[in-house]
C-alpha cells in the first residue's frame, strides 16, 4: 500500500511520481490519496494565493478537481477503487481516492 496523505499538490513531476509509485505496488496493492480539492471554494483561493504571493515557494506545485485528479490517475493506469470529497464547512474540501495497479 502507498499513502499520500496532503502532499500530492507538492509534487513537481506527476507523471513521475505516479510511475515510481505504480512500480512499487505489488499487483494487488492499494493506492490512497488524501489531499486538497479544488472543487471547494478555499481550495481555489489557497491555490491562486500561493500561487500569486508565493511564486518562489519550490515546494507547492497546484491542487486539483476531482475530475482533473480522476484523469491523472487514470492516463497513470491506475484503476479508480473509490472516491469521495470530503466538505469542511461550507468552503474547505478534501478528496480521498482509493486506486489499483
């Protein structure tokens, strides 16, 4: 099983980072995602604001829409197990996805 858990909108190369992933799962091993969702409206300011007022921050990259996240996944060859978006108020959301090899 892999674990990321509110660090996905971190990572620099996508496409990297989920092969060296999928190379790590033994065939019937489990990918878990937690991380922020910009479907939410905080989610969008949080992301426009560091984007916007932190441009020199080397770490945060950008955070995703269920559907953009949904997409990666799948071009990646991960089979989506389950999904969800989790609401926090009425503005801060996450998502949490659960995939296979």
């Amino acid at each position: 099983m892999v674990v990321s858990a509110s660090s996905f909108h971190y990572f620099d190369d996508l496409d990297a980072a989920l092969a060296e992933i999928k190379r790590v799962l033994k065939a019937d091993g489990k990918l878990v995602i937690l991380d922020w969702c910009r479907d939410y409206s905080l989610c969008q300011i949080c992301d426009i604001m560091l984007k916007v007022f932190d441009p020199a921050d080397p770490a945060y990259r950008q955070c995703y829409s269920q559907a953009e996240f949904h997409h990666l996944l799948a071009s990646a060859g991960f089979n989506i197990c389950r999904a969800t978006k989790v609401r926090f108020g009425l503005i801060w959301g996450l998502m949490v996805v659960t995939a296979s090899r």
